[in-house]
C-alpha cells in the first residue's frame, strides 16, 4: 500500500464516521444520544487531525519537491482550503464535546454538523480526484512503493 491508498484509506474512514455520527444525531433529542454524539464527534476529530497532519508533511510541507509547478500549485490550494476550515472546524468540536450543549440546540448542532461534514464530503472528492491524482501522475515513474521519497 502507498502513501495515496493510506490517505484514501483515511477518508474513507472519515466518512464512515461522519455517517455514523449523521445517524445517531437523529435520534436526538436524547440525553443518551447526545452523549454519543459528542463521543463520536472527538473521535472522528481526532481521525481528522491525524490525516491532516499526514497531508501536511506529505503534501503541503514539502510541495516544492514537485518538478511541476501545475502539482505544487494544486498542493498551495488545497492547504489554503483546509487551512481556513480548521478554525471553524475546532470551534464547532469544542463547542459540542459535551452532550448538555448538543441537547441545548439540537437543530443549530444538526445544521453545523452537516454543514462541516458537507464541506470535508466534498473537499475529500476533490482532494482524491485532483491532489491525488496529480501527485501520482508526478510520480508514475518512481520505482518505489513510498512516494515520500520523492
């Protein structure tokens, strides 16, 4: 398995956890429920931290090891991206890590719920479809099975 499959392997992971989270939110409100919510919602944040970090020293720390100036800029777009959700990203975990502040606004938790999943959903596609796909055109020629030793 190469790089690009773990970090596939991650968004998939990501997305089953965004549905399972998607799923039991609409059991609230439930004080049991909420409790999970805010469980599953640190967890799959901390997934979601892991995989950034990952894409950070592998993508965007060292973009410039890239000879096409197309891939580096692709890799500058894509930090940019996730570098403005992460703010309100936090926010929004720190905010419901606790079941009573899901129960308070189930509707307003429900609403930024799907509304950061939504963008991570749409952004993983593209990440996969343009990033990804770029940096294993990059690449093709490597022998190695690391692409981290480009």
């Amino acid at each position: 398995m190469n790089d690009l499959d773990r970090f596939r392997r991650q968004h998939e992971e990501l997305a089953q956890k965004m549905t399972e989270i998607e799923r039991t939110s609409l059991a609230l409100p439930n004080a049991l429920v909420a409790g999970k919510c805010a469980r599953l919602l640190a967890k799959m944040s901390g997934l979601l931290q892991v995989h950034l970090v990952m894409e950070e020293a592998f993508f965007y720390a060292r973009a410039d090891r890239f000879d096409n100036p197309a891939v580096r800029a692709i890799c500058k777009r894509f930090q940019g991206e996730i570098d403005m959700f992460r703010p309100s990203f936090k926010a929004f975990v720190e905010q419901y890590s606790v079941a009573s502040a899901i129960e308070k606004n189930v509707a307003q938790f429900q609403g930024d719920l799907l509304r950061h999943f939504d963008w991570l959903r749409r952004r993983d596609g593209r990440e996969e479809r343009e990033l990804y796909q770029s940096v294993e055109t990059a690449t093709k020629k490597r022998p190695t099975s690391s692409l981290l030793a480009v």
